[in-house]
C-alpha cells in the first residue's frame, strides 16, 4: 500500500485532511440554511460522524511495516558555515568540485548497531563512512567530505539492524523521520528503454513530447519512472527546420537518487519530394515539320532552394509523325525523387494535300473527239508520291458538260480540296451543204424552172433541213442567185451555198430580107436605103431591125457599079445571140454611054476657081 508519508508527501496529506474538514464543515452550515425545511438535527450529527470517521480511516492507512520515531525540532533545510553545510533533509544539494563539507546527523536517527552515511551524487558517491557510537556533539554526528565533482548529492544514513539488515533513514526537514525496515540498499541507477536515432521531418517536425514519448524508464525499485523523464540537454531545439544530427539528452533519478541518462540524435531529414510543374500544356500538338522548343519546367522543393539534379528523357522528331514523351525528373538534395511528369508531344500533320491539274481546268472537246485525261499533280507536306482518285465519265458521243473530280487522302486522312475539270463535248464543225446540180443553171427564155434542191451532212445531227432563199423569174432574162443554207442544233450555220440561175435567149434573131435586090446604076443608093426593106425579130427582143450590123459590104464601094455586090448582115439580141443573112444587091446598067476625060482636062467649074499657081504647076506637071 502506498505510504502518504513517505517521499515528501506528508504536507500533501495533511492539506488534503484539511480540505475534507473544511468541506465538512461547509455541509453543516449549509444544513443550517435549510432547517426551515424540516431537517433534523438528528439527520446533521450523523453526517457530521460518518465525514469524521472517513478523516479517521484516511489516516489509518500507514503501512504497518513503518515504524515513526518521535518528532525532531523544526530543523533548517540546510545551514551554512563558513565551510560547512549543515543538511537536515535528502533533498539534492548542490557541491562543488574541490570543496570541502561538513555534515551534521542527529544524534536521534542512531539506532542500535553500526550506523554509518553515504553521499553520493550523479557521477557516484563521494563518502561512505560510518558514525562512532560517541556521544555527539550538541545533539549532532559530525562527518566532513571534499567533492569530487561538482554535483548534486544526497545523504543517506543506513543502520544495521539486530538481523544484520541495512535499514535506511530518511530525511523529510521539518517532519518526521522515518524508519523503514527489511529494504536493502538501492546504488543500482534506472535503466531507459529506447534509444538510437530518431528521425524528424523536415517539413513536419516532431516535437519534444513526440520524441520523449518513445523513451521509457524503469527502476527496481520504482518501478516506472518514465513520467520522470526530463531533458537534460538540448542540441535539437532551435534546429528543427535544419538537416543534421542534434543530441538530446534524457536523464531520469529514481527516489535513491541515482540517475540515468540516455542520448537520442534527432536526425532531421527530408523526406518530402521536390514537385515537378510543366511549363505550358501537359499535351503539346505540333504540326509536323515545326520547329520544337520544349517550354521547360518548374522544380519546387520544400527545402532546397534550387534542385540542381533534375532533367528530362524523350525526344521530338518533328519530321515525323507520331507521338512522343518527355518525363521530367528531379531529385533532391536528400535523395527524394520527384514524381515524374510526362508532357505528350504529338506530332501531326493537319495539313491537307493540294492538287493541280495537268492543263486547263474547262477543255473543249469536239464531238466524237478521243477524250484522254490530262492527269493531275498531288503535293503534301508530309506524304509522297499521293495518288488521286477521279469520279465522273466523258461521253465523246453526246454533247454536253461533264466533270470531273479529283480527289486526294494523305495518310494522316486529311481530304484535298476537291478539284475539278469541265469537260465541254461541243460540235463547233458547220453543217455541209452540197447542190443537187450544177451550181449554174441556164434556162432558156419561156422555159420553167425547176428546183434541183440540195443535201447536207452534219457531224452530228442528221435530216437537217435547207433552207433556199431567192426566186428565178423565167420572164426575165437575166441572173438569179439562190441561196442554200443549214443550221445545226448547235447553232453551227453552214456556209451558204448560191446556185445561180441564168434566165436566158439563145434563139438567134430571125431575118425577113429577100434573097437579092435590085438597083439601076443610076439610083446611086445606099446600103442603108437598100436595108430600109430588111426586118429582124428576136424572140424576147423583139424587132431588131434598127440594130442590124453589116458584117461584110461589097455593095457601098460600088454604088452606082454593075455588078451584083454580097452583103451579109448581122443581128444580135441583147442576150448577145447574133444571127447573120447575107443577100445580094445586083447593079443594073440604065446609063448610056459617055466622053472619059483625060487628066489634062480640068473640070469647068474647078479651073474656074484655080490660082495662077495651081495653073503653072497642072501645066509643068503634065
């Protein structure tokens, strides 16, 4: 059973009887309060025994192995002389090293047998000696020590009993001593359980009591002295925030005051990781062939200013397409790996193929030409050698527009614009006309005419009409142009063709003249007086009598001559058609005959008219 007088804990004791009576006292005037309600006195004074009874059992809990000697005076806890100290309690009292002591025992705490004191401090005990059964001194035993160390130390007086068993005394100052039998002497220290390094985190560090929480202490007799644990020096405070090993010491005393000690090194570490932060998207897309600059990143760490050890593996083809991987890693000063961090690269290509036509992107085609594709040119900036697709078909045969389409996929599935050609199947070739005929007809004056028509071709359209334009009037003489024409149902006119039609007169005027005429060679007519009984008609001319030419006259140049003259006479209508008659006109002599002059002989009439001159030369002339 615990001892409430022992170690110190007597005054606890006595403070804490003094409490219950006070507190008794308080129940009872507080029942004075309240005997207006009935409470009997009876009621009061029972209460008042059962608290005084609780105070009586309190006390009778000494153990019954402690004797209690009679109280000494009220001693001072320690009296200083100029070079002693006078001790009455077992209270540690401070020495220094090389001083000398003296310390007094009362004479009271002698009992029978060999008595003897030990003090003793952290560093062991300094003196152990024994106390001569002599009277004492004024009341006292008288033991003198120098220290060996500067120290803490406590006295202890120990006696032999009847059984040769050490018995301690202790001493409590102002209260009394007390006796404790069948113990033997305690010199063994306590012992720590836990020790070794003790890791702190940086970031979080722990504290005093976490670090103290792990240490145990045990003592024989004791028992567990853990909660006397106390820090006895301190390397760790002030440097929690700082990497190294920092030594703590623990001590622990157990009641004999032997001390214990212990060194647990705070190792603070780092055990957080740098954090890595890309710079820019964690998925970066390029477009192939781009230029690639890696916008770096970011390595914060809780405790190194600047993590030196940290990179990246991956790299870009940009000419390439694909995807790609850039880990970022970092490591810190205390060997802590950052999670890495990937950026995906992708590298792409957006970029459609472009096509080009080989040629014009509208081509005429005449009909029924051979139609043969030009092609087309694909470029990208990542494929090569792109083939294209064409849809749609030309019908060379059929008039009209078709197109075509051209169409290209690079191998990342970008579409080309799609291009196209026009394909115009046209029939620019005229229609064909041909004359039945001859393209000059001559009709005959009075005759009809009659329309040999015409026939075209066409490259195309077939049963296509002609259309003549103009008229033949057979009543007049003269040029008819017809015209022949053609239209496709492309529009394409066909050359005109012109048929001419020559209204004619090919009938040669007719004469009414006899066959011969006679004259006297004395009438002395002329031709024309002759020709007066001459008449010529032309069918479409008509009387052609005044137009009558002489084509051979041998009668003019013998007029008044016998003889018969041939003269042939020439008619021509106006289509120029001549006609020719020819008759004779016989001279018959009616004239007697006549004197012929010779040269010599002038006329009558002329030699009356001559000069002299003409006369002189007609006269040497002759």
């Amino acid at each position: 059973m615990f001892n409430f007088l022992e170690g110190g804990y007597f005054l606890l004791y006595s403070i804490f009887v003094f409490a219950i009576i006070v507190w008794i006292i308080s129940i009872i005037e507080r029942m004075k309060i309240v005997e207006d309600k009935n409470v009997s006195k009876f009621k009061k004074l029972a209460l008042l025994i059962i608290s005084l009874l609780v105070v009586i059992l309190l006390f009778v809990t000494v153990p019954s192995n402690s004797t209690t000697i009679s109280a000494a005076e009220e001693y001072p806890d320690i009296m200083y002389d100029d070079d002693a100290v006078q001790i009455f309690t077992t209270i540690p009292f401070e020495v220094e090293q090389g001083r000398d002591y003296t310390i007094y025992v009362p004479d009271l705490v002698v009992i029978n047998g060999l008595t003897y004191v030990e003090i003793s401090g952290n560093n062991g005990i300094m003196k152990m000696a024994p106390l001569e059964p002599s009277p004492s001194i004024n009341g006292y035993y008288e033991l003198s020590f120098t220290a060996i160390s500067s120290d803490y130390v406590h006295v202890t007086v120990m006696d032999l009993n009847q059984d040769g068993a050490r018995q301690y005394v202790t001493f409590y100052g102002y209260e009394d001593l007390l006796l404790i039998e069948g113990l033997s002497v305690d010199t063994e220290p306590p012992k720590f359980e836990g020790d070794g390094i003790y890791f702190s985190d940086v970031n979080n560090p722990a504290s005093l009591e976490d670090i103290q929480s792990t240490l145990s202490a045990y003592d024989d007799v004791d028992s567990d002295l853990t909660e006397d644990i106390y820090i006895f020096e301190n390397e760790y405070f002030g440097n929690e925030d700082t990497l190294g090993d920092y030594d703590i010491t623990f001590r622990v005393e157990d009641s004999s005051g032997n001390q214990a000690e212990t060194v647990i090194t705070v190792r603070v570490v780092d055990i957080t990781p740098p954090e890595i932060e890309i710079i820019g998207d964690s998925t970066i897309y390029l477009e192939v062939h781009d230029s690639w600059d890696d916008p770096g990143f970011i390595v914060t760490d809780n405790y190194d200013d600047e993590v030196t050890d940290a990179g990246w593996d991956g790299t870009v083809d940009t000419s390439t397409v694909g995807k790609y991987e850039i880990v970022y890693q970092a490591m810190d000063s205390s060997g802590n790996y950052a999670d890495p961090v990937t950026r995906t690269v992708i590298v792409q290509d957006t970029t459609a193929p472009e096509i080009a036509l080989n040629g014009d992107s509208t081509i005429y085609l005449e009909v029924h030409d051979t139609w043969n594709d030009l092609g087309a040119i694909v470029t990208d900036n990542y494929d090569d050698d792109l083939s294209y697709d064409i849809t749609g078909s030309v019908d060379t045969s059929t008039l009209g527009t078709y197109t075509l389409s051209y169409d290209a996929v690079d191998s990342s599935g970008n579409q080309a614009d799609t291009v196209t050609r026009t394909i115009i199947v046209q029939d620019t070739t005229p229609p064909v006309i041909t004359l039945n005929g001859d393209s000059t007809i001559y009709i005959e004056y009075g005759d009809s005419y009659e329309e040999l028509g015409a026939t075209v071709t066409d490259n195309y359209d077939s049963n296509l009409d002609v259309v003549i334009s103009g008229t033949v009037d057979e009543s007049t003489l003269g040029e008819y142009i017809l015209s022949y024409d053609a239209t496709d149902s492309s529009g394409n006119q066909a050359a005109t063709v012109t048929r001419t039609v020559i209204v004619q007169n090919t009938t040669a005027p007719e004469f009414d003249l006899p066959d011969h005429v006679e004259v006297r060679n004395t009438d002395n007519l002329t031709l024309e007086e002759i020709m007066a009984i001459i008449n010529v008609e032309d069918s479409y001319d008509g009387d052609l009598s005044g137009s009558i030419e002489v084509i051979e006259d041998n009668y003019t140049a013998n007029i008044g001559v016998v003889g018969q003259y041939d003269v042939t006479l020439q008619a021509t209508n106006q289509s120029g058609v001549s006609s020719t008659a020819t008759f004779t006109i016989i001279i018959r002599d009616s004239v007697p005959p006549s004197f012929t002059l010779s040269d010599y002989i002038i006329p009558y009439e002329d030699a009356d008219n001559m000069t002299q001159e003409e006369i002189r030369n007609h006269i040497n002339n002759r």
